[in-house]
C-alpha cells in the first residue's frame, strides 16, 4: 500500500542543493551571469527571503481528473509544511495520484501490440545513447507544442533516472529526459495526455519542442503545482497566480528589440544561486533559449530570469532576452516550485 497526500504547499531548497552541487554547476551560473550581464559589475541585492504564503487548490489533469503528488522542490531555502489529504488512486508509474475529487481513470496501459511492448521495454538501456534533452540540447525530430499560448495543466513530473522520449505513443525515439538539469531535480509540465503515455515540453532548442513520455515501469513522480507566472511584454509586467489569484504584479525589464525575449508556454527548468553574486542572489533559467542569440557568454542562451540593483531599468527592453525583475518579485519567485508553468506574451 502506498500512503497517499497532496502537499497544499510545495517545497523547495534550492539554496541548499546548488550549495552542494556547485562545483558541478559553478561555470554554467558563471556563463548565465555572463551572458545576461552588462559590462558593469553593480552591487548584488541580499539573498531572497520567503514571502508567498500557501494556499489550497485542486487540479484538474488533461484527462479530466485530478493528479498530483510528489512534491518538486521550491527555490527558495525556507521550508512549508505539508498536510496530508484525503486518499486517492495510484497512478500508473507507481507514485500517488491525489485528489480534491478521487481519480476516476484506470491506471495507464501500453498498447497490446507485441512489438511496441517490446520496444518500450528495451527503452531504458537506450536512455543514455541518446541525446539528453537539457538546457544545452537540440531536438530536432521532437515535435512542436501545437498550441505554445494554451495555459497549461498545473501537472509537471519528475524521472528517477534517464528515460526515453519519443515523437508520438510508440514512435521513433527523439531524445532522453534526464533526472537533472543544471544541478536540479527535473521537473517537466504535462501539455497532453492519453492512457500509458504523457506529452511534455522539453528544454531544448528548437523552442517549443515536445515528447512523448511512456508512464510503464515506474521511476517517474507526478505533482501538481497551482503556480503560473505570467511575462507580458508589451506591458513590461510579470504576475504571480496561484491557482488563479494573483499574488503580485512588478515592472520588469526585457529583451532589447534585437535580442527579444521568446513568447510562448514555458516553465521554471532549474534554481541556481551563485557562489559570488553580481547583480542577483538568485537565478531561474526557464525552458526557453533566445531565438537570436545562440550563445550566452558561450552558453546555451538559455532564458532566465533574475534580480537587478537598478530600478531604473524595470519597465524598459533592454537585457539580451532575460526578463530582470524587482527584489520583491524574485523573493516571490524563489518559491514557485520547479515546473511551474510560464507564459509570456507579446
């Protein structure tokens, strides 16, 4: 028997985690930081403080019904408490499916015919031959997010360990996900579903890029995260929801009109605190890469988002495409928890 909860609030400790894997990571925040820079070197802000209170909230997976619950772990280095709920269904992969209304969905199953059973089951041992779909990935064959401006479902999950993904249900194999990305838990957003096979969005270039993930033979962990963090850009503001309501709303700074920042659905991909701040505490690459830079600093030109010491930039295009935001909007962003969903629009 599995003992089954849904967390109200989910947990990050990212300050803690990039601590110990900062020999790992310590040259890819120095290349962000390069690469979302200026030439100048201003004074860093002091480290983010918790400042986003819990709240309750159900979630409705892409099948109709609700899924959660292993938790993703919050960026931020305070801890919430977590309550337990009312007992749900088991999914599939083995990991705890709650509830505001019970499951009423049958647990995945793969398709009857011999051969894709037998080419899912031999899978695993071919994870690690392909490419892994990270922040410094190509994926070319995956296919694209057919709908980059619809809201997304709130469930993100999270492999034990590399696992293939694949063009559609049983066909050809496009990459890997692997169990981290930039020294954090990987934790991807759920866009589709069908029985036994999960549709995610990747962190890789092309932007916008999907798979398909196979739910079978356990290793994957399902939550759910009521968060979304909306960027518009013509307004030069990003706002905080959960569950809908809104937390907060800050003037940001954005792309410059020859390095602009991408539009379209993405999500929080890692947390990384750097060993010697610059110019912010505190740094969230999304899963998205500047559509006119394919480098930062000799980076993936990854997007992120970040603090800045002046004010004066905020409400103004001026960065390589990362979206710079205030002190009291980075504190609140410490604590959404890793695939959260991002929209950003024109």
């Amino acid at each position: 028997m599995h003992d089954y909860f849904r967390p109200d609030w989910l947990p990050r400790r990212a300050a803690a985690r990039a601590a110990a894997a900062m020999p790992v990571i310590a040259l890819t925040v120095a290349v962000l930081i390069t690469g979302c820079g200026t030439a100048s070197t201003p004074h860093a802000n002091g480290p983010p403080r918790a400042s986003v209170k819990p709240a309750a909230a159900g979630a409705t997976h892409p099948t109709g019904a609700s899924r959660a619950t292993e938790a993703p772990r919050a960026t931020g280095a305070s801890r919430a408490s977590v309550r337990p709920a009312s007992t749900g269904r088991s999914h599939g992969t083995g990991t705890a499916n709650v509830t505001g209304a019970a499951r009423a969905a049958s647990a995945p199953q793969a398709s009857a015919q011999p051969r894709l059973l037998q080419a899912i089951r031999s899978a695993a041992p071919r994870a690690a031959a392909l490419t892994m779909a990270t922040t410094y990935g190509t994926t070319p064959t995956a296919p694209p997010d057919p709908s980059p401006f619809k809201p997304e479902t709130g469930i993100v999950i999270h492999p034990a360990a590399a696992r293939v993904i694949y063009a559609r249900p049983g066909g050809p194999a496009v990459g890997a996900l692997p169990a981290t990305e930039l020294g954090s838990p990987t934790w991807v957003p759920v866009i589709q579903s069908q029985p036994g096979w999960d549709r995610i969005l990747l962190p890789t270039r092309p932007n916008h890029s999907t798979g398909w993930i196979y739910l079978g033979g356990g290793g994957l962990q399902t939550a759910y995260t009521p968060y979304q963090i909306n960027i518009s850009l013509g307004r030069h503001q990003l706002t905080i929801l959960d569950a809908g309501h809104r937390l907060g709303t800050w003037p940001v700074a954005e792309g410059a009109p020859g390095t602009p920042t991408p539009t379209g659905r993405t999500f929080v991909l890692a947390s990384l605190v750097p060993l010697k701040p610059t110019y912010t505490p505190l740094i969230l690459p999304l899963g998205v890469h500047s559509d006119t830079l394919s480098t930062f600093g000799g980076g993936p030109g990854t997007v992120a988002l970040h603090g800045w010491p002046d004010p004066a930039v905020f409400g103004h295009s001026v960065s390589h495409g990362c979206v710079r935001v205030p002190a009291a909007a980075l504190r609140a962003l410490s604590r959404i928890p890793l695939g959260s969903a991002v929209m950003i629009t024109g």
